[in-house]
C-alpha cells in the first residue's frame, strides 16, 4: 500500500490544479532523485511570472526533506517568496534512520543539481549540513508543523491549514511529504495503550525489559537485535519465514542470543503489561508494532488529490471504452458471417477498405501501436534510463513486429512465392503457396501457435514448427530464460509497449501469483486439441470432437483470452495478463527453464548486492508481479526456478541502487557463503 502514488503528470502536477507533487511520493526513491525533482519543478515554476496576490506566499512547500528543501532553497534563491512547513525536523527521514546509517549518493552517473548539499556520509552528518544550507540561506523553514488540510477560494488562492489551526496562504502548493504517512496498526484491542508504540527511537531507554516486537521487516528484525543487548525479546510474526529482511539482519538475529522468533504467531490484543499471543497471555513491559506504513491516503484525500489506483468516472469511462474498442477490433476480425453481435452481416464489409479485408488494418493497426509506443519504452527506459540493453530490447520487439508479424505475411511471403526465392518446388505448392498465414509460424511457437503440427509431416511448416518448438525454444530458454516473451514476440510486444505506462498496475501478492496456475489449464487443453487434431488428420478418428474442441479454443483462448479481456485490461491491470495467466508457451519455457536451473544448466538469473534500500521500485515495475525486492534483501538469485521472470531487465533498469543484474544462477550454497562474505 505505501507504494500506491498520487496521479501526476509529467510536469509534476497533480489533479488539483496549481498543487504540484515530487519526491518519494511522486517515484524517486533515493535522495539525489528527489534532489532532482525538486531543482526541476522549480525550474518550471520560475518560468511562470511571480504574481502571488495580497500577502499569499509564492509557493508553500509541505515537508523540509531532500525533494522539499532543494525546490524551496532554489525558488528563494531566485526572488520567490516561499515557506516549507515540516511536521517534525529538517531532514527527519534521513534522520530516523538506523544509527550510524551510511547514506549512498546513487545513481552514480547522475549529477547533483540545486542548492542543497549531497555527500555520501553517515545520515547524522548529511543531516547537519543541510540544516547548515538552510540557515545560511535565510529560507523560512517552520519545524513542528503540521499539515492538515487545503482549501482553495474562489480567485485561485489556496489555503494550506496546519494542525492547531494555523494557516498559510500561496498560489502553488507543492507536496513533498515522502511516502512514508502513518505506521500501520493491527487493529486490535489496547494498541493505543502507553506502553504499545509504533516507533523505535532509542534503544537505550529499554534496560532489564520483557519486550514484543510486532513485524517480519527489516526494522522489526533491527529493533529486536537492537534491544535483545539489555531486554528479553520476543518476535511475533505472522508469516512462516522472514521474506522481506536483508542477509545480514537475518545474520545478526541468528547470531544475537536472547530473541525468541514466533512464526506464524498472530497478536490479538494488548492488556496493561500484558501482550495476548496465540491464544496465550505473554508478560510484557513494551510492545512495538513494527508493521510498515500506510500510505498517506487521508492526507492526500484531504487535499483534495486523486490516487493513481481510484476509480473516478473517468476511469470507468475508460475502461467501457477499452471494452467496446477491443470487442469491435477482433468481433469484426472473425471474419464475413462470423462476425460477434452487433456487427453480424455487415462488420467484415465496413471495415474492409482500400481493398484490403479488416485483418490487413488489424495487422497495421497493430504494428503502428507497437511502433508507436515501442519508441517510447525506448525513450522511457532506454535514453531517459542510459540503458542499453532497453534499447536493444524495444528496437528488437519494434523489429521482429515489423518483419515477421506484418511485412513476411502481408507481402513479402506473396513476393516469394511470386518470384520463386522459396523454390520452385514450394512455390508451386499449393499446401505452402495458399497458407501464407503459417507464416506467423515462423516465429510462434506451439502451443501457441498449436496449427504448429496441422497437414503433412513433411510439409516444411510442420518441420519447421517442431524444431522451433522443441529445439530453438529450448535454447534460447537456456541462454536466456524467457526473453523470448520481451524481445521476440507479438502479444508480448503490445505489453510492452502499448501495455508500458500501466506497468506497475500488474497484480501483486501471493494470491495474484496463485492464479498463474491457470495457463497451465490452457497448456493441457492446448496438447489435448492437438492431439485430437493430428489423429484426426493421420488416422481420421475423432474428427468431429476435434473441430467441436478446435472451434471452441480458436474462440475462447485465440480471440477472448488472447485479445479481447487483456487489451480491455492494459490501463488496469498492465499489459501481461495474457502473458502471465493464460499463455500456454510461456508456461512450457518456464518449466523448460526450471528445469536448466535445477540441473545448474541455466545461464539465467538476476542477482543482487548488499546494497538494497527496500525502495520497492523493482517490485513496482515488474510487469508479472514479482516481488524482486524480497529477492534482492535476501540476495537469493531470481531464476524461473522460483519466479515466472520474463527477462524484460526494467527491474534492473529501475533499481537506484544498481542493485541488481543479469547473472549466471549460482548455487544455494555459493550464494550462502557469497551473503556471509559480504558481511565481514
Ligand atoms: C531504510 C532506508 C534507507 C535508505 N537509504 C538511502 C541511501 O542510502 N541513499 C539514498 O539516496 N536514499 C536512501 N533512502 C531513501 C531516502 O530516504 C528517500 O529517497 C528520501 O528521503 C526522499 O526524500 P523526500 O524529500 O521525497 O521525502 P522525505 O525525506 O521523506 O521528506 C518528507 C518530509 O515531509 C514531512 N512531512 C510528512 N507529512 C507532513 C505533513 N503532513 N506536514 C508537514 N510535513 C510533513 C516529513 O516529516 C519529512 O520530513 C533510504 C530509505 C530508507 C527507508
Ligand atoms: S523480475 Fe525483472 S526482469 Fe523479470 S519480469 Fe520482473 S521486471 Fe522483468
Ligand atoms: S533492489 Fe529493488 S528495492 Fe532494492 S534498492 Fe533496488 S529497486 Fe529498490
């Protein structure tokens, strides 16, 4: 939930007009970024004339963190009249952060741009020469204030009101409040009690204490191993092993005596010195729930901002127009007489022109979009990223759409067979010449392209569909695991271009990844329809169950759950619910590619550095919804032994850390001593 972001645009405004959003909150998850952010939005604002009427301030800026202050210090510097209001201290986030907490300066090819100072140092120290900056500049900077709520008037003003009742009045307000809003609570009894907190500051305070710590992150494991020197702990954690904490905290919790870890342990209520656990009454002087943050809903509600996950009537209007759009392009595409209700008679003829039937403009369409949108991703993740390899990836998706999706079936295959570069042979062949379609055959293997094994065994589409299903697939898994998914083929190409901006929408959690299951079902009934076909076609047995099942697949899986439901989906769900829950091919290379990581064949995984922050971007960006994140805190390879990964790279690309890379998958053991190594 703390990663759910206010709607903004490029500019960084947000659906309240004049009220601008940057930072943590708005997707920069180190500070040099949200530095960046900051000088850029000020930057824009200083294009605008000053004209704030009465006593209104320019701008008011909510939060004195990276993002807040390298705005304010940039806007003050250059004549505008502005206040950052702060709930607590300069710098708190920084601030809070583990003792002795060494900040990083990444990414290390961007440069720093503002007024405020950034040095790699312990937080205590970058801390203090920001409050020196602050000072020497002369910026008003009002710590311990709160904000509650905005207001506008009719003339434009915003009203900005501060806990206690106070109130400031500007033309701009600009958000940089981090994402971090109020911790989460477990909702039971007695949590507001004195000695139940939801923070840790000082761990000295605590001394020959029985304490609880509520939480199976990285700072419930901290706190525990932090106060286990003086106190007797004991974890309460509802999961059965610890996902989301790093190496070296599992390291120091083993090696820390004194802490009693409970697994799938639920608290349900707290009583004066006592903590009800499982049932049972547990001695305890503190207690600390530990359990992340919300993400700052209310606040952002209260002023007046639209979350990127709300369902306002615009996104239902989208959403009814997804569907009529998507229904009419392949109901149309069934073909003349067979066209879906209401276009039945007469859909095929209308969209026919030019000469050309709807499935030649389906084909344009389609290549335009990928095209379109690809060289976006490629601006989006290549240029703006410096990232080769997101270059190379869209320019490869761009181009394999464009050659054998569009121009091998729609002109080159007729251009072939009319000037005989197939042979005279093949291009006299009427079973070659009249199926230009199989050449999409090319490319697509079976079971998604399951014609794959329709006519003669000797027809060259039928030999050639069996080598590339059963020998060039398993390559490439092997080199490259599923890329096949991001580099090479049609469907995932519209994911991941035109599918793109809605990326980080992808379902998440465990129960998202259950459902994956399904395209093992379309897997099945995909071998089973084959092979009714290829006996009815050998032997001429079962030959009205196959049509019935062929027919039935062609209609369900071919035209609903390949193009009708996904495509409806894209700004919802993201691009890959075809990929992930129902295409049968990507099942079949994940368990080619299980298979070469168990036996240490593979040459694919993702691996990790020590250096993760749990910023949680990669996470947010995977496209099939995968918690790389858990992944990199743990340093475990990602392969497809243990996740679905298709290779895409924009985990890799996303991570401010440069945590993560493409790798060979070491072994369990190699990866055990690499963690202890990198912790000595
Ligand atoms: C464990 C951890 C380790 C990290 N390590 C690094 C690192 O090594 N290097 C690095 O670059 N980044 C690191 N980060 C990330 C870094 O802390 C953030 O990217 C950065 O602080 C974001 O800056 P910001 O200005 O957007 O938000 P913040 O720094 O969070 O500032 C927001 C400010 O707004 C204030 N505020 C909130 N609500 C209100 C309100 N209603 N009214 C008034 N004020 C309000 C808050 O008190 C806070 O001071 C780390 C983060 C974590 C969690
Ligand atoms: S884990 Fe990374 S490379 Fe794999 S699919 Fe997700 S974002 Fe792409
Ligand atoms: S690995 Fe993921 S969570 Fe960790 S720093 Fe990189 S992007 Fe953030």
């Amino acid at each position: 939930m703390a990663n759910v972001r206010p709607a903004i645009d490029d500019q960084f405004a947000s659906s309240q007009p004049g009220v601008y959003v940057i930072g943590d909150l708005a997707g920069s998850p180190v500070v040099k970024l949200a530095m960046e952010q900051g000088f850029d939005l000020a930057s824009n604002l200083l294009r605008e004339s000053a004209e704030a009427p009465g006593g209104a301030y320019d701008a008011v800026i909510i939060g004195a963190g990276a993002a807040g202050l390298n705005c304010a210090l940039e806007l003050h510097a250059r004549g505008r009249r502005v206040v950052v209001l702060e709930k607590d201290r300069i710098g708190s986030t920084v601030a809070n952060l583990p003792e002795g907490k060494w900040i990083y300066t990444e990414p290390e090819d961007r440069t720093v741009r503002g007024r405020l100072p950034l040095v790699a140092a312990v937080k205590d120290d970058v801390v203090a020469t920001w409050r020196r900056a602050v000072e020497g500049s002369g910026l008003e900077v009002r710590e311990l204030t709160t904000v509650v709520r905005l207001t506008r008037d009719r003339g434009g003003v915003l009203t900005v009101e501060t806990a206690g009742g106070g109130s400031v009045q500007a033309r701009r307000v600009i958000v940089a409040t981090g994402k971090f809003g109020s911790p989460s609570k477990l909702g039971v009894q007695g949590e507001d009690l004195p000695f139940v907190q939801h923070r840790l500051f000082q761990t000295k305070k605590y001394d020959g204490d029985r304490i609880v710590v509520v939480g199976g992150g990285n700072s419930a494991v901290e706190a525990a191993v932090a106060l286990a020197a003086q106190n007797q702990v004991t974890i309460s954690y509802r999961g059965a092993a610890f996902q989301r904490v790093t190496k070296e905290n599992l390291r120091r919790l083993r090696e820390t005596p004194g802490i009693e870890v409970r697994f799938n342990s639920k608290v349900t209520a707290f009583r004066p010195g006592v903590c009800e656990m499982d049932g049972r009454e547990q001695p305890c002087d503190h207690a600390f729930v530990l359990i992340g943050s919300e993400a700052p809903r209310d606040f952002l509600k209260a002023l007046g901002i639209r979350l990127e996950d709300e369902w306002d009537w615009k996104r239902w209007a989208l959403l009814a127009a997804m569907c009529v759009l998507s229904y009419t392009i392949y109901g149309v595409k069934q073909g003349e007489g067979h066209e879906f209700w209401p276009y039945t008679g007469w859909g095929a003829h209308f969209f026919a022109f030019g000469g050309r039937p709807w499935s030649f403009w389906y084909t344009v369409l389609y290549t335009a979009l990928v095209t379109i949108f690809g060289i976006r991703g490629m601006k989006r993740w290549g240029f703006d990223h410096k990232d080769k390899f997101q270059i190379w990836r869209y320019a490869s998706l761009i181009g394999f759409q464009w050659i054998f999706f569009f121009l091998i079936p729609e002109f080159l295959f007729q251009s072939a067979v009319a000037n005989q570069w197939v042979g005279e042979r093949l291009a006299s062949d009427p079973n070659f010449v009249n199926n230009a379609w199989r050449s999409y055959g090319i490319i697509y293997a079976w079971p998604l392209f399951f014609y794959t094994f329709l006519g003669n065994p000797a027809d060259i589409w039928v030999i050639w569909g069996v080598l590339l299903s059963f020998v060039v697939i398993p390559v490439l898994v092997l080199f490259q695991g599923k890329r096949y998914c991001t580099w090479m083929c049609g469907c995932g190409g519209l994911a991941e271009t035109l599918g793109d901006r809605w990326r980080h929408l992808a379902p998440k959690g465990r129960q998202a990844i259950w459902w994956e299951r399904m395209n093992v079902v379309v897997l099945v009934a995909a071998a089973l329809i084959t092979v009714a076909l290829v006996a009815h076609d050998l032997f001429r047995t079962w030959q009205s169950s196959a049509q019935h099942a062929l027919v039935w697949y062609k209609l369900i899986v071919d035209t609903w759950l390949v193009g009708i439901i996904p495509i409806a989906l894209y700004p919802f769900f993201g691009g890959k619910i075809w990929c992930r829950y129902w295409c049968p091919l990507a099942k079949m290379m994940e368990w080619f590619s299980a298979a070469f990581t168990r036996f240490r064949v593979s040459r694919f995984a993702i691996a990790s550095t020590d250096k993760c922050i749990a910023c949680g971007e990669c996470s947010r960006y995977c496209q099939v919804g995968i918690d790389v994140m858990s992944f990199a805190l743990k340093q475990e390879d990602l392969t497809n032994g243990n996740s679905s990964c298709i290779g895409c790279g924009i985990c890799v690309t996303v991570c401010p850390m440069d945590v993560l890379s493409f790798a060979r998958p070491r072994s369990p053991l190699v990866q055990i001593q690499g963690a202890v190594a990198s912790t000595r």
